[in-house]
C-alpha cells in the first residue's frame, strides 16, 4: 500500500484470519469436520504465507509468479487429479473447490493464474499414457516448478474455437504447429503450453490434435504480453507457434482425439472458474461485512443504515449463499458420479450443461457482487489498503474468460432440446 489512511484497528479487522473467520462462519452447516480441517489447513499456509509476504504490501508488490513453488510445495496448484508422485493429498471438485475457495479470498490473481496452469494439468493428467516426459512434465506443474497454460482462442477464433486455424503438420517423429493463439493466460512467463492445432482446417473436428510446447526449445513456442488492465498482475500473452516441432512423446491427443479433449476440458474449466468467482464474492463479501461493522457514519455502524446492511450486504448474502450451496452439490454430485463417467464422449456428459448454467451465473453475480461490497467500503474500498481493487480487477473479467455468457446460454438452450427428446 502506498499510504495508509484507515486507522491500524480497522485494518487490523480487515486481515486475512477475519476474513477466514466470516467464510468459517457461513460454513459452518455445509461442510462436514473433515472438510472445515481441510479448509483450515489450507487458511493456515495461506496465512503464514500472508505474514512472510508482508500483508498487503506483498500483495501488491510481489511477482506472484513467485509464489508458485510455495503453492507447489503443499499441494494448492490443482486438487481435481491425482498426482503421479504424491498420494498425501485429498483429491476430487469437492476438494478443488475448497481449495479455490481459501485461495482466491487470499488472492484471487494468483489464484487465476494456477487456475490457467492447471488447464494445462488437466489434459496431461488423462492423456499421459505414461510418456516419461510428459509424467515429468505434470510432476513439476502439480509442484510449481513449471508453469502452465492453454492454447485455445485465436486473434480471429474466439467463441468459434472449434473452427481454429492453427495448423499442424505430421513430420518425422511429431508435429509442426504453425499460427497464433492469443489471451492465451500465463503464457509470457509459462515453461509449457497445451496447444490445439488442426491437420485441416476445413474438418477441425476430425483432425484437431493437442499437444505440450515447450518455450525454452529451439522450437518452442514464443511470447508477448498483451495488457489487460484488470488483472495486471496476471500475465496474459499473444502466443507465436513459428514451425514449432512438438515431439511424438509430447502429444496428448492425435487427429480427432484433440477435439475430445477440447470438450471434456471444458467441464472442469467451467466448474472451476464458477468456484473460483465464488471464492472471489467471498472475499469481497467478508471484507465488506468486517469494514461495515467497525465504521461508523451518523453516529452508527455503516451495518445498521438500512441501505448498507439490508440493500446491499444482506441481499447479497443471500445470493452468495445459495450459488454457495448450488456448486456444492454440483461438486458433490460430480465425484460420486466420476467413475460412472469414465469413458464417456464428453458430448453426452451431463455435466457440460450444468457447468456452463454454474459459470453463467457465477460470472454475472460476481461482478455485480463485487461492484456493491466495494461500495460498501466507500473511499476505503477503491485504495490499495485492502485487496478489494485486485478482486474487483478479476471480477471484470470474468464474463469473458471460459466462454461467454452467450456461449454458455448457446449450451443451455441446446442442452433443453436434448432433454425434451429424451422423454
Ligand atoms: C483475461 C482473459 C484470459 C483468457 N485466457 C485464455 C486462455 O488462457 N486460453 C485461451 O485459449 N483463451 C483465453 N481467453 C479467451 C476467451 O476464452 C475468449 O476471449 C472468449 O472465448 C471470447 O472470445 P472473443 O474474445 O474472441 O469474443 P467473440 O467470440 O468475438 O465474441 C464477441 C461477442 O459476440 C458474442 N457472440 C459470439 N458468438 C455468438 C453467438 N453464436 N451467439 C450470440 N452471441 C455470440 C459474444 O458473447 C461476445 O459478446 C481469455 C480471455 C481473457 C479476456
């Protein structure tokens, strides 16, 4: 922080234990004790670490990009795969939502950014067929000695990604990859990037191939920074394959094979960023209930003039609470259906409507949420003394990032003819 205007016992109610605390709290009936331990476990690396960055002022300082092998170490990149090498770790979406959940009220920027390596996690995880390299390479993703990120989107493919004009060309042992992915997130200063190209581009479906370049080749991928002011700590790049030769051990899926793994990604990716707003309304909202109960307008608490407490902090409580317990159950249903869903086209997945319903929603109450709790802080919530502006940052994007809100309604409304025919 720059310079510090609320007094220290303001601030102080505002750390990172209170707002724990308040999540705790709202907690409390949902979770069961093996869940609050696990929850509580995470909160206590991530305040040790909140300690040792120096508070706030890390926060906005700090290269985040830093802090990976910290997360690394203790298991907080990813907990939807298993590891190859460890088996210390609770595993499953109900445990990756917990953990997005307790990372993104610590930081939701760096919490984006593991969210994008594990979107290069999440095909090596089921498509390794135990190529050494690349069981090596998800080792050291899952620890944070690498970093990931995912090549979908194109300059002029964006929600049409399936008709993508990156080309891929079979040669002597591989593929060469030739064209432009871009917001492609992590990629300035990712190690390795899951790619999708086509063989041709007029038959995307059967000829999509995906595979893992890596930047420090000879011919790797190349990197550029695009700014998108929001999330400035997030590094988000223009993606450059120039005759880049991704070896036969490195390819995750082959000609058609691609276009599977595109779409049975997209479910985790939905689910995840919905947790990952959620995470994020909680710590918008835990900020703001602190600050309302220790400021003092008109002789009173903020919390008690009716349009803080009731307009804005109850009602939003309200929805926060549910789309709470929804993705819950979402997570819930999600594990204990896992291996009935092993083997299924990801077309005929259930859960790719659900998804998407969780990721529309989430988006829109997200920034909504954000906006209204920042408010609540007046002054206070626009300077840097809180990690309110990074929430609010990640808040703007979130409509866009994993599909938009269109895309997945073009889903849904897909999905209720399905449904009907199933009668
Ligand atoms: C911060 C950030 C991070 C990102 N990270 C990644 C990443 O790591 N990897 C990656 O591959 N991509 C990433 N993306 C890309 C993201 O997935 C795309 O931006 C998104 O899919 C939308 O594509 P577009 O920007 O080209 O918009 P367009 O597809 O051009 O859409 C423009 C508008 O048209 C609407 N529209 C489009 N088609 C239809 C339709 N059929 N019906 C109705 N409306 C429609 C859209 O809803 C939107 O409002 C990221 C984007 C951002 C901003």
């Amino acid at each position: 922080m720059k310079t510090q205007l609320v007094e220290d016992e303001i601030l102080d109610m505002m750390k990172l234990e209170n707002q724990f605390g308040v999540f705790n709290n709202n907690m409390m009936m949902l979770l069961s004790d093996e869940d609050k331990a696990y929850v509580e476990e995470i909160q206590s690396l991530c305040i040790e670490q909140e300690e040792k960055i120096g508070r706030i002022r890390g926060h906005n300082n700090d290269d985040y990009y830093d802090w990976f092998e910290w997360a690394g170490k203790h298991g907080l990149i990813n907990r939807s795969n298993e590891y190859p090498h460890r088996s210390d770790l609770r595993i499953g979406m109900k445990a990756e939502l917990l953990r997005c959940w307790t990372m993104d009220i610590f930081n939701p920027q760096f919490n984006m950014a593991m969210g994008a390596s594990s979107l290069c996690i999440n095909p090596i995880a089921h498509h390794h067929q135990n190529k050494e390299n690349l069981v090596k390479d998800l080792q050291d993703l899952f620890d944070g000695k690498k970093i990931g990120c995912i090549g979908i989107t194109e300059p002029k493919q964006g929600s049409d990604a399936v008709n993508m004009k990156v080309k891929a060309e079979k040669a002597d042992g591989g593929y060469v990859v030739n064209g432009i992915k871009c917001y492609t997130t992590n990629s300035p200063k990712a190690d390795m990037c899951a790619v999708y190209a086509v063989l041709n581009e007029e038959d995307p479906r059967s000829t999509m191939v995906q595979g893992i370049s890596h930047k420090d080749w000879d011919r790797g991928f190349k990197s550029e920074r695009i700014g998108i002011p929001s999330v400035t700590k997030v590094h988000i790049g223009k993606t450059t394959f120039e005759d880049a030769f991704i070896p036969e051990e490195y390819m995750t899926g082959g000609p058609g094979e691609g276009y599977h793994i595109l779409f049975e990604g997209l479910v985790p990716e939905r689910i995840g960023i919905a947790a990952t707003n959620v995470g994020q309304m909680w710590g918008a909202f835990s900020l703001a209930s602190l600050y309302s109960t220790v400021r003092q307008q008109f002789k009173s608490k903020i919390l008690l003039h009716q349009a803080i407490g009731m307009s804005v902090l109850a009602k939003y409580h309200s929805r926060l609470t549910s789309i709470t317990m929804a993705l819950l159950k979402l997570a819930e249903a999600y594990d204990a259906k896992r291996d009935e869903l092993e083997g299924i086209s990801p077309f005929m997945n259930p859960f790719v409507a659900m998804a998407s319903q969780m990721k529309e929603q989430a988006a829109y109450l997200v920034h909504d949420l954000t906006y209204e709790c920042m408010h609540v802080m007046g002054g206070t919530g626009v300077t840097d003394q809180t990690k309110m502006p990074i929430i609010q940052g990640v808040s703007e994007i979130a409509e866009v990032v994993g599909g938009t809100r269109n895309v997945q309604l073009l889903i849904g409304s897909r999905t209720i003819n399905t449904m009907v025919k199933m009668i």
